[in-house]
C-alpha cells in the first residue's frame, strides 16, 4: 500500500509538474506572439504614415515656401525701415553741422591766422597798458599808514558758512541783532 502511495503521489506530482510547464509553455508562447503582434502594428503604421507623407509632403513644402517669403519679405520691410532711420539722422546732423558751419573740420591755416591775430590783439593790450600807465600822474605816498583795529575772528567749524557770505572780510560783515535767551525747561528734551 505504501507503494501505491508512493506511485500515486508520483503522478500526481508528474501531472502538477505537467500542468505547470504546459502553463508556463503558454505564457511564453503569449509573450512572443505578443513582440510579434506589436512589431506588426508598428510596421503597419510605419508604412501609413510613410504613405501619408508621400502624399502630404508635395503640400508641406509649399506651405514651407509660403512661410519663408513672408519671413523674407518682412526681412526686407525692417532693412529698409533702418536705413530709412539711418538716413534720418545722418540728415539731421548734416542740418545741424550746417547751422553750426561745422562742414569742415578747421584746417591748420586758420588755425595760424586765428594765433596771429591774438598775438597782435596781445601786443596792442601792452602798448595800451603803457601809454596809461605813462599818462597817469604819479601817485603820492604818505609817510604813516593809517592803522586799522580788526575786530577779534570767531572760529567757524569748517564746512559750515552762511549762504551769501562768502569773498566778505570781517569789517564788513554786517551782524545780526542779539536775540533775547530763551531758557527751556528740564521737562521738554531738545529735538
């Protein structure tokens, strides 16, 4: 009996092993018929769209030419405005060169002519200043210069002057009134 056991629980153990590589075998078969059907497909729509291209593709390149002379012509539309601009200006400079007779650059003649003429302007400013200087009487000089008391200086933080004060001397800086003291009160902190 043991035996029968044994043999029976052997071909039982055969027909799950059997049933387990028959299951296996399928889904392997599945899988591989499964590459084959998506390699199919992608053949397929491989061919329509190359079908669809050939096609299509006369149409696509002229809209493509279409799209690249309007890009043209706007091209040419911007060249065109900036050398409408560059025109402009070069017009507005040569009108205001004109105005300022700025057409030439100066040359090195007038240049010459321009230090002569100083130099004779210089030399008539001399004989003048001498002829003044001969015609006018001689001046008397005392013997005593007259003393002047200067006021004492006060000391001003540097930086800080009044508005309107400067090139003035001391003696003849006008001041101000004295104003009255005012006394403030512990209580109210300055501010």
């Amino acid at each position: 009996m043991a035996d029968d056991k044994k043999k029976a629980s052997k071909r039982a153990g055969e027909k799950a092993g059997d049933r387990v590589t028959d299951k296996a075998g399928e889904i392997a078969k599945n899988i591989w018929l499964a590459g084959v059907g998506a390699y199919g497909r992608a053949v397929d729509e491989a061919q329509g769209r190359l079908e669809k291209a050939g096609v299509e593709s006369p149409k696509l390149f002229r809209d493509l030419v279409k799209a690249g002379a309007a890009l043209e012509e706007e091209a040419r539309e911007a060249i065109e405005a900036g050398q409408a601009a560059r025109t402009s200006v070069e017009d507005r400079i040569n009108r205001v060169r004109d105005n300022f007779n700025m057409q030439l650059p100066a040359r090195g003649e007038d240049l010459l002519a321009l230090h002569e003429k100083i130099d004779r302007l210089s030399n008539r400013i001399d004989e003048l200043t001498e002829l003044l200087a001969a015609s006018a009487p001689p001046r008397k000089t005392t013997a005593k210069k007259a003393t002047r008391k200067k006021a004492p200086t006060k000391k001003k933080a540097a930086g800080k002057s009044r508005p309107g004060t400067a090139g003035r001397t001391e003696a003849t800086r006008k001041t101000a009134p004295a104003k009255p003291a005012t006394r403030r009160s512990k209580a109210a902190p300055r501010k």
